[in-house]
C-alpha cells in the first residue's frame, strides 16, 4: 500500500512537473471568448443535469499572456466540480456562476461559484493538495493540477464558502503587456 502511495505521488510531481514546464503555449487570448469557449464545450453537460449558468465577463477586458487551453482546463475542472457539488440539490435552486473581473493592479480574476454542499472549513486547506478528494469516486489530482497551471502563469488559486450554500474558487491571472 506504501508503494503505491509513492507511486501515485511520483505520477503528480510529473503532472505538475510538467504544467510548470515549457509545456505551456502562451499567447495572448481574450478572457471573454477564452471563458466563452469552454462555456459552450460544457453546455450539453450543464443542461444535462439542469443547472442554471450565469456568465459575466465585462467587455473590454485585457488580454492575458496565457495558455488558453491549459486555462480552459481550469475553468472547466472547477466548473465540473461545482456541478458535482450540485448533484444532490434541486434542480432549481443548481446555480452555477462563471465569473471574470479586471482587477487593479495588473491582474484579473476569475470566479466558479455554485450552489451545492459547500466544502467544510477542513477541507478547505487541503483540497489543492494530490489525492485528497470529498468525492466518493474522485482521485484527488484535479484541484492539484488545476494550481499547477494556476501557479505556473504567475497567478493564485483559493476557495471560500459561500454566505448561505455551495462555494466559490477563485483564481488570478496577470495581465502582462503586449510588446508594441
């Protein structure tokens, strides 16, 4: 059982290994069809299980020096989890929130907001961590990866709880600047 432990942890060093590497592919992307993209690779699934989308993603926004599908990846890990948060809730009261906001000071955060169970406050430090999961068919290397990629672009990744139910992840990009 050990070993298989330690195998599983070198299989997520080398996963994360490998998000930090040059095995990114940045250009620059618009944040609205970048989101809006992943949006629609999701719909059949959203609409699949009865959950009510909400996007908002300002006009205007900069551009971001990133990988668009390791960042799509992200989005779409957390839009996924928050779905799978939401599998025992009424199908009107699923909301889920895809969110862009330009922050001052160079940077732009997104948000993936739902209305499931929530995430107990002990678990909160530890979802970001390989193979921890709340999931009972989860493997726990999602979130891991998802801050891999997260980090690797200069940005940060969290979770709080929502005021009443469900919880929101967070995480912030830079915005860099286009060469003239």
């Amino acid at each position: 059982m050990i070993g298989d432990a330690n195998r599983a942890g070198d299989i997520i060093v080398r996963v994360r290994a490998l998000a930090k590497r040059s095995s990114t592919h940045k250009e620059w992307i618009s944040v609205a069809d970048t989101v809006a993209e992943i949006v629609a690779l999701a719909h059949s699934e959203i609409d699949g299980q009865g959950v009510t989308l909400s996007v908002d993603v300002p006009e205007g926004m900069p551009p971001l020096l990133a990988d668009r599908v390791q960042i799509q990846q992200v989005l779409l890990n957390l839009m996924l989890n928050g779905m799978d948060a939401m599998r025992k809730v009424e199908p009107e009261q699923a909301q889920l929130d895809v969110r862009a906001e330009w922050r001052g000071g160079g940077e732009i955060e997104f948000t993936v907001s739902d209305s499931g169970v929530g995430i107990q406050p002990e678990a909160a430090d530890r979802l970001f961590d390989a193979f921890y999961t709340t999931k009972e068919e989860g493997m726990g290397i999602g979130l891991a990866i998802s801050r891999s990629i997260i980090e690797a672009h200069g940005g940060r990744i969290w979770v709080t709880p929502n005021p009443s139910i469900g919880a929101t992840f967070h995480f912030t990009l830079p915005t860099g600047k286009m060469e003239t």
